[in-house]
C-alpha cells in the first residue's frame, strides 16, 4: 500500500521521507537489537511482580533499583516527575498503582506493557529490557472525565494541519526515530483527511487509545475514520505538538510529547508505544493526561 510523503522538520531543514520506503528498507535489515538473556515476557512480569512487591513492603531502596535512568512518573494530574523526584516520593506513586484491576499486559520484545483500571482512573506502565536487566521506564496515570465524546467534535470546519501534519519540533537522530516519526505523521493526515485504509496497517490490532474520556480500540478508530470518508465530514486536525522525545530500542519505542488541543484547553502529555512487526514500525499502545493549570 502506498503511503503519502509526509515532510519532517530536523532541526533548521526540511526532509521528504516516503513512509512505504522506508518500512520496506526496514524490512531489509536487522533493526533489532541482539536478542538478550530475560527478553522473553515472563521475566519482564517477574519484575514487574518484584518491583510491586518492594513498594508494597515500603522497601524504597529496592523499588528505585527498577527504575531506569531517565524513568518518568506521569500523575493523574498531567505533573511528571524524573526519577530523582519520583525516587523521593514512591509512596505517592505506589498509590497511583494499588487496587489496580483490568491488568492487561503487552509484550513487544525489549518492550513490555502494562495497563490497568483503578475507580476513576487509567494506569500505564512501560517496561524496558535494558543491559541491566528490565527497567520501569515510564508511568502514567489519566483521571477519567464523564459526559463528553470520546471523539474530537466538528463544527463544519476542517481546519489547516501543519502541526504535526506537515511539521513537528523533533530532530530525530535515527533512521528507526526518523521512521517512527513520519509514520505518527501519516497517521494524522490520515485522521484529519480520513483514510481508514492507508491508516490502518500502521496500527496494531490489539491497540488502545486511553484519554480521559474515553478507551478506544483500533476498531472503534477505523469506524469512525471510515464514518467520517462516507459522509464527507470534516474532521478536526491533529493536535500540535509541542515537544517529542523518540526512545529507539531496535524492535520497539517509546514516543513521549506534549501536545496542544486544536479546539482549545489544557495541553496534554501523552506517552506511545512503538512495536517493529510485519516488516514496518506500528503503534502499540497510547495513554494521555490532561496537564492541570493549578
């Protein structure tokens, strides 16, 4: 299937990538790191199982040893805190995790997911394999609102999108971070002018989109894209992007950003998951908060 060509800002220049090419060139090569001892699923839940355990017992100086270098704690407040801060405050963060149901778990080879429900809240957590061992790289909770639509409302009115559309504040330093991110650009032009079929290749089958007002499914997306390329409605454009980070792992990646409502309101932070399968790079996972003002 031929992907458009969408155009990236690095740094000071512009670079026309075709996203078909470059999941072809992909394809052609080795872009997974050398398969490493524990990769497998069941040691990345034992450390998830063990680093509960130590917070649930207050053993903080056990617990930090999980977290990776550069971990993030996302609260439900949009307020995230590095590991020094977080490392300082694990007792705040243990509540964000206890009483979890709805445990659902993601595995994308150095990559592991985990997600689940608390009474009026979602929770994602992002597991690395890394040289030492697997590694809890981000945390992110997302309070959930009542009574509004889980899908960006139109008002007869199409809009421009330039950001992320056409350009986005990100210099990837990468071939896989310059893929991953033209790809997450398609996608957009894909919802703003709605292509279900050009979008659907780049997303997983097993994918969620969690937000505050809602849980969507690959599925629920596609229907709605497809809805809204019957009846010509004009679809609100992506949200500007005002900071990324692509943390490339080989076979999978992390996309970390903060973005800008089109329609208004509070920014939001929002943490993606990138799995390399079917010889092109593919949305995993995705949650958001909404960034509190006060």
């Amino acid at each position: 299937m031929k992907v458009s060509s969408p155009l990236i800002v690095v740094a000071v220049f512009f670079a026309l990538v075709d996203v078909s090419a470059c999941s072809r060139a992909q394809s052609n090569k080795t872009v997974a790191p050398v398969v490493s001892a524990g990769m497998d699923e069941e040691a990345a839940l034992r450390a998830d199982h063990e680093w509960m355990a130590a917070l649930e017992r207050s053993d903080w100086d056990a617990a930090e040893v999980f977290l990776a270098s550069d971990f993030e704690w996302t609260d439900d407040r949009g307020r995230t805190h590095d590991k020094f801060a977080s490392s300082k405050n694990l007792a705040a963060l243990l509540v964000d995790l206890r009483g979890e149901t709805e445990v659902q778990t993601y595995h994308y080879g150095h990559v592991e997911v985990i997600t689940s429900a608390r009474p009026g809240s979602r929770m994602m957590r992002v597991w690395t394999l890394l040289s030492e061992g697997w590694r809890v790289f981000a945390v992110i909770s997302t309070d959930l609102a009542t009574g509004t639509t889980p899908f960006a409302a139109t008002d007869g009115r199409a809009g421009d999108c330039e950001n992320p559309c056409r350009i986005m504040p990100f210099a990837p330093t990468t071939e896989n971070q310059k893929t991953i991110a033209a790809i997450f650009q398609q996608l957009k032009v894909d919802e703003w002018r709605p292509n279900p079929d050009n979008w659907a290749p780049y997303v997983l089958d097993d994918v969620y989109y969690v937000t505050a007002t809602a849980r969507l499914s690959k599925a629920d997306r596609v229907e709605r894209l497809a809805m809204l390329k019957e009846t010509g409605a004009p679809s609100v454009p992506g949200d500007p992007v005002m900071s990324m980070r692509i943390i490339d792992l080989g076979d999978s990646a992390m996309m970390m950003a903060r973005h800008t409502p089109y329609r208004g309101g509070n920014p939001y932070y929002s943490v993606r998951v990138w799995a390399f399968r079917d010889g092109r790079w593919q949305l995993a996972n995705t949650q958001q908060t909404v960034i509190s003002r006060d």
